[in-house]
C-alpha cells in the first residue's frame, strides 16, 4: 500500500508583521545588548520575516532608530506642571529629557548622531527654548542654548554609563587610580590634594547644578 506523502512545508510569502511588533523587538535587543547589535538581517530574524519584509516598515537602520526613539519618548511621561519662571521651566524640561535618558542610556548613543530627532520628544525642546526666549535670549541663542544643554546632557550620561559599564564586575585599579597615586605636588599641587577624594568627588550626582550654572550662564550673556 502507498503510505501517504509528508506534508509539505508551506511556502510563499513570510507572514505578515506589523510596525508595533518591529519596534518592539528592535528595543528588545538594544536594551539587552546594546545599538551595535542591531541590524536588519538580525531584526528580521527576531520577529520570522525577511529583510526585504521589513522595509515595508522602515527604510533602513536610521529611520528604524529614529522609530526607537519615538517610541521611548512617547513612553516618557511629561512633567505634569512646568514652572510659571521660565528659567526654572528651563531647567525642569532639561532635567526631565535627563532623567528619561538616564533611565535608558542606549538612547543617547542615538541621539549623538544628533540629526535624529523623535516627534513626541519636541515637546521638550520646544519647552526649553521658549524658556531662553521668554528670559530675554534671541531665538537663534536660544536655539543655541538648547544646543549646549543637550550636549551637557548626553555628555554627562554617556560618561557615567560608560564608567559603570567598564567598572561593573573589574576590581582592578582604574588607569587614573594608578596615575593619581604617583602625582607629584611640587608640579601639580591641586590635583595632588584631590587625589584621595577624586573618586566620591567625581561621582556625586552634580547634573542639576551644573545645569542650573550653564542656564545662568547663558541668560547672563544673552
């Protein structure tokens, strides 16, 4: 008797997947392992489909990014009330993209690209130069003083999740503990002094005077 033939594997089209389901496994694989493992052969794997499949969704890696970041900042809750004193206002709307961002550092390393720019994360932009403007600032300073808040910000997140990054499960001596120990005062005295306290000086939580200090300053010069 003839036995029946296997079934055979159905082929055609890959099934069908939805902008939502890119996305989110896109985030899923940047926050367990980081913006240099995603690629869209990798991604296309993830959610069963082809990359051809995908660029029904995005046009290629940037624009997938640039879907990351909307997502996160759509997720992001704003501040409920702003402060009425728009240098205050200025320093609340910096200090919330600060605190979103710290929260989930790989953004940054996006965002340093600096020509990537979500939607739903406007908002805050716009709410830190119209603060400049409100306290006197022309608006090209004060988009120039958006400039300069966001690369304080980046820059202060990046460094400290990088340092915890290399120092997490590495007990050695950092290369600044072991230049630090063979200062000499006669030729850099102040450091020297420092040196014993570099370490809890440098990793107090600083972010918000300093932000405070670079508001000031860019109100003072106009």
């Amino acid at each position: 008797m003839q036995q029946p033939s296997a079934p055979r594997k159905a082929t055609g089209r890959p099934p069908r997947i939805s902008r939502e389901e890119v996305v989110a496994t896109a985030r899923r694989i940047v926050t367990e392992e980081g913006v240099g493992k995603l690629t869209m052969r990798r991604l296309a794997t993830e959610v069963g489909s082809t990359p051809m499949a995908l660029y029904h969704h995005v046009r290629n890696k940037e624009e997938l990014l640039v879907l990351l970041l909307d997502d996160h900042a759509a997720r992001t809750l704003r501040p409920a009330d702003l402060p009425d004193e728009p240098r205050e206002r200025v320093v609340a709307a910096a200090a919330a993209i600060h605190a979103a961002l710290a929260a989930c550092p790989w953004i940054v390393e996006v965002l340093t690209a600096d020509d990537l720019m979500s939607t739903h994360a406007l908002w805050f932009v716009e709410q830190i130069v119209d603060g400049l403007v409100r306290c006197g600032l022309p608006l090209e300073r004060a988009v120039r003083g958006y400039r300069a808040i966001w690369y304080y910000t980046a820059g202060e997140i990046v460094v400290r999740a990088t340092a915890t990054r290399r120092r997490t499960g590495d007990d050695r001596p950092t290369y600044r503990e072991q230049v630090f120990a063979g200062l000499d005062p006669a030729e850099l005295p102040r450091l020297a002094e420092a040196a014993g306290r570099w370490e809890p000086l440098t990793a107090a939580d600083t972010y918000e005077d300093g932000l405070r200090s670079l508001v000031a300053g860019l109100v003072a010069a106009g």
